[in-house]
C-alpha cells in the first residue's frame, strides 16, 4: 500500500479520484492547489506519490510548479501529471525526471494502471 | 576715337607694320562677327560703334543707336539699378544706376564678366554674357569702352532644363523616400553580407538608434537570436524571396518586438546582386491576439475535459451499486468517452482553419489506438491510406467515433494470435466517399449479418453511418480477414473547397 497525495481544484473529481485510488488499496491525502499540496508535502507524513492536475485553478502551469518544488522537498517522491488539455513538447520540459503522465478523462481502470505503473517504476 | 585700326591699306614694310596691321584685321574680324555683339562707346557712354552681332542680336541698326543712347538703356534697367547697388556694397562707393554700373569696374582695371538681360527694339529679352574691357589711348586715360556680349539663351534654356531635371530628380527622390518613411513596416537594406546600407524611421524606433548608428552595423546584432537573423539574411541570398519570417528585434533600452520579416534580394540595372531589402512587420498584437485564443482554447479544453472526467467519474461511481452484469456496459462506456475526448484533441490538431485535414485525422486516431489499445509490443500494425479530402469539423467526431469503434472491433476480435494487419482507407469514389477497415485477421463465421462482430458496436456502427447519411456495403470477400467498406455522401470536400455540405 502506497499514500498518494491527490491535488485537484475541481472537488468532485477529485474526489472520485480519491475513491479510484482507495479502491486499488493505496492510501489517499488530497489537495485543492499548490499551497494545500506544499503544506502537505512539508509535513512529516510519509508521501509515496504525487497525481497532479497540471491546470490547477488560476495557475495554468500549477501542477508543473507543484511537482518541481515538491521534487526540492521530497526527491524521491513520483509524479504523476493529468490535465485535458494536449501535452506539448514544450510543456513536457517542465515536467519532473521520470514523472508519467494520464491523460484525462480517465477510467478507473486507466488511473490504477498508470498509478501502479509508476509505483512499480 | 577709332577702334577699328584705322584704313590704311599700303602694304607693310617693317614687322611692326605686318603686326599692326594683322591687329587690324583681327579687330574686323571681331567686330563682323554676327555671333558677337561688339558695341563701343565714348568715355560717357554714348554708343559709338555697333557691330553687325549686335544688330542681329538687339534688332536696332547702327545708326538707330549710334550716338543716341548708351548701352543701359538697351539693358534691363532693374538689373542695371540691382547691380549699381551691389557693386556699392562690393567696392564701398556710390555708383549711380546706370552706364556707370556696367562699366565701373572696368573703368577700375578690373576684369569685368557679367550676365546682363539685353532688350530688343522689339521690346523682347535675352540674357547674354557681356565682357567689359575699357579703351585707353597713349596715356592710359580712358577713351571709351567696348561691350562684347554673347547670347545666353542657350545656355540658359540648358540650365533651365537641367534646374528642371535635378528638382524632378529631388521630387522623385523624396517622393520614393516619403513611401519608405511613411510605411509602417521597419525597413532596411543591407549587403549580401548582412551590413545595414539604409533604414527607414520606424527601423530607428524598433532599435531605438539613430540612422547613422544602424548604417555599417551588422543586421543581426538587433535581434535576441543574432544567429536566427543571420540565417535570414543567408536564407534570402539563396532563395531571392523569405517571407513571415519571425524574429525578435531588441532595442538598446531593452525593448523586445516580434517582428514578421518579408526579405528579398535587389540588384542594380545590371542585375548584380547589391544586397537584401527587409520590411518587418510588428507582429505583437497578433501573437497576444494568437495567444489570447490558445489560452481560450486551452480554458475551454480544460472544461470540457473535467466535465468529461466528472461523467467518467459519476459512471464509474455507479458501477460500485451496479450488478457485474452490467459493470462491462458501464466501462464501455467510459472507454466511449474517453475517446470523443481524444477525437476533440485530435480534431485540434489536424484542424486546416475551419475544416479537418482527414489523412492526418485518420493518422492521429491510429497513433492514439496503438498506444492505448496495441501497446508497444503488440503485433498488430495499422495502417492509413486516406486521399487529402477535408472534413467540416461538425462531422469529424461521428465519423472519428464510427473509424473508433470499426477498428476497435477489428483489433479486439479479428487477432486472437496478438499478431495482424488493420489498414483504414478513404478515398473519393465519385460523387461519395468510401471508408474502408480491412484485416487480415480471422474472418466472421456469420458474413450474412452486418460485419461487424459485436452487437452494441454494430448499432453505433450503424447509428454513426445513419448519422453521416452514409450506407454500409455488403462485403463480398472470402477467406481470411474482414472488410468494411462504408460509403458516405461526400461530406468530405475536397482541399480548398469551403462549401459546408448539409447533414
């Protein structure tokens, strides 16, 4: 079992999100922006992953700055990025080393797999 | 006074005499001269010779003028009265307008030249050269004076048309100038090796140097990427012709302006290279304006998306109360969704402006179905073979969801082996399209229904090809395999065509 810090600014996906995960026996802790994420993130609380919308309200890039100073406070922690929008070849140089990416919308099925593929990565 | 050398016409005896005497002749000679006007006067000015030159020239006879009037009154009086009053100024003394104004400084010793508009009896005007020497007898006392005037007119009429030419000449130069100033775009000149020759104002400002500090400079050196605008310079040498090429210029203050270059080469009458003309257009506006309607498309993406995910979300909330016989219609479902959601950013991709180019929309949904359905490892390929036909993009999303779900049945049920060939057609067939999945799977056992293996897939097959006003064609093929051929009205339009074909 893994804790998987979810930081997602629309609730109910979030939410549901919290539930697929849970589902798949891993431990959740959720977020709705980067400050929540940060704040969570500078605990003691052990954090295996992070899934991450990369549009997080105002902040069009948010996830994206999340991951790379969550990286600064945890540096073996995994990333997992989500957004609906297309991934650009200039989008993906922000993203963190070794991080993966699901595409939304995603099925149950769909975040488990990428999930324990980055897990087991 | 006689300055014509007298008449004596014995022969010479002594050199002096041969030499006095071929003066003589040379002082007729003169004074025949119809191009000359040779005029003498008395010391007072009254007019005491007047040669055959003159008579042609003023129209008066000799005798009209001979001891009658001085040669100012045949002389435009405002001329004589403008130089009485320079010649004051100049020598420092008062000199009366008049003869005395023609002759002063001749009467001074001084080498005098002048132009002088003469009147003719006819009252007409000419400007001639007048020389003016002054006659002295053996004691240098001053006897009179001789004129020597040539027409001008000539010359005049030359000058005057030469005066015309240069100030065309100026017109036309400022006129060229006046365009390139006026021009809104920044433009410049340069040699074929990229050194600035000419700017325009609107150059000054994107740079914010002076003209004198561009010319000489290397062009590249006011942009952010110097090797970029060199590449232009080297690009436009090569090709005579560059355009919308972007560049961003940078000021000495900082200043930072997109800028559309267009560049061409320019030659002399000779056609020889002289170097490269560029005008760029400030483009900031329209990239705010470009990425004003990314940051749209992208908002509306993201929302689009999410409530995508929250359908995806509440289905799959649904399934957790949902008997397992129906969990597997649930998930079809999703994955459904999800593919309308990749269709949606596939549409974007290969959209030409307002219609979908469908080669690289069938080549996008094959991308997308062999990362997500094939994996990197599978041994099925897929293959595109699509005419370049355009899509109104109000029918790219059924006719991606019927391409979607054709080839997903293919793949899920025609290669049980994990290994095959699925290749997806569209072509123009007259006034119809024709779509067209084909394996080289395992076949149907039943080929008298519709040919596709699924029950729920061949209704939304069937419900896809209805929406498109499209019918399915009975597949005649035997043996391995399976084709589906779909013909539909042409929806497609071909490459330019911008008529939008109804449902």
């Amino acid at each position: 079992m893994a804790v998987i810090l979810i930081v997602e600014d629309d609730v109910f996906i979030r939410e549901i999100a919290d539930m697929m995960i849970q589902d798949c026996g891993h431990q959740t802790l959720s977020a709705s922006d980067v400050d929540q994420a940060l704040s969570l993130l500078r605990d003691p609380q052990h954090i295996d992953a992070l899934f991450t919308d990369i549009y997080l309200k105002t902040a069009v890039l948010g996830g994206c700055e999340l991951a790379s100073q969550a990286i600064k406070l945890r540096p073996k922690l995994r990333v997992l990025y989500t957004t609906g929008n297309s991934i650009t070849d200039k989008m993906k140089t922000f993203f963190v080393e070794g991080a993966h990416f699901l595409r939304k919308p995603y099925t149950q099925h769909q975040l488990q797999d990428s999930v324990e593929g980055l897990l087991a990565a | 006074m006689d300055v014509t050398g007298g008449t004596d016409n014995t022969a010479p005896k002594q050199p002096e005499e041969a030499l006095l005497n071929a003066g003589a002749a040379l002082q007729r000679a003169i004074f025949n001269s119809a191009n000359f006007s040779s005029i003498a006067t008395d010391a007072k000015g009254v007019i005491q010779i007047f040669n055959v030159g003159a008579e042609r020239m003023l129209g008066y006879a000799a005798a009209e003028v001979m001891n009658k009037i001085t040669p100012a009154d045949i002389s435009d009086p405002q001329e004589v009265i403008a130089r009485a009053k320079a010649l004051s100024v100049e020598l420092a003394t008062p000199i009366t307008p008049g003869f005395e104004a023609l002759v002063f400084k001749a009467s001074r010793g001084i080498e005098d030249i002048y132009e002088l508009t003469y009147i003719r009896k006819d009252g007409s005007r000419f400007p001639a050269v007048v020389s003016v020497t002054a006659l002295r007898d053996a004691q240098d006392a001053i006897i009179g004076y001789l004129l020597i005037g040539t027409d001008n007119t000539a010359r005049k009429l030359v000058e005057a048309e030469q005066k015309k030419l240069d100030q065309r000449l100026r017109d036309q130069q400022f006129y060229t100038r006046s365009l390139i100033e006026s021009n809104i775009d920044a433009l410049m000149t340069t040699d074929p090796s990229g050194i600035i020759t000419d700017v325009n104002k609107q150059m000054e400002a994107l740079t914010g140097c002076t003209r004198d500090e561009l010319i000489g400079a290397p062009f590249k050196s006011y942009f952010t990427d110097p090797e970029r605008a060199e590449a232009a310079i080297k690009l436009v040498l090569s090709e005579k012709k560059v355009a919308d090429y972007e560049l961003t210029a940078c000021a000495v203050d900082g200043t930072q302006t997109v800028v559309s270059y267009n560049l061409t080469t320019f030659y002399d009458r000779s056609r020889t290279l002289q170097g490269v003309f560029a005008a760029a257009r400030d483009v900031t506006d329209r990239k705010q304006r470009e990425q004003d309607a990314l940051s749209l498309t992208n908002e509306i993406s993201h929302r689009i998306k999410n409530n995508l995910q929250v359908i995806v979300g509440l289905i799959a909330y649904e399934t957790r109360w949902t008997a397992a016989l129906c969990v597997q219609g649930y998930k079809s479902m999703q994955t459904r969704i999800g593919a309308i959601a990749q269709l949606y950013d596939l549409i974007s991709q290969s959209s030409r402006g307002r219609t979908v180019a469908v080669d690289a929309y069938l080549r996008e949904i094959a991308k997308t179905m062999s990362a997500s359905l094939l994996g990197d490892i599978s041994g099925i390929d897929i293959e595109v073979k699509a005419e370049p036909l355009e899509i109104d993009p109000d029918r790219a999303v059924p006719f991606g969801l019927l391409v979607n779900e054709l080839a997903t049945n293919a793949i899920k049920h025609a290669f049980p082996h994990g290994t095959g060939h699925l290749m997806l057609c569209v072509e123009q067939v007259g006034d119809q399209i024709e779509l067209t999945v084909v394996d080289d799977g395992v076949g149907m056992k039943d080929k008298s229904s519709v040919k596709v293996p699924e029950k729920r897939g061949s209704d939304y097959v069937a419900i896809f090809v209805r929406q498109l006003g499209g019918t399915i064609i009975p597949s005649e093929s035997e043996g391995t395999g399976t084709t589906v051929r779909i013909r539909l009205p042409l929806l497609l339009v071909p490459p330019g065509g911008a008529e939008r074909v109804a449902a």
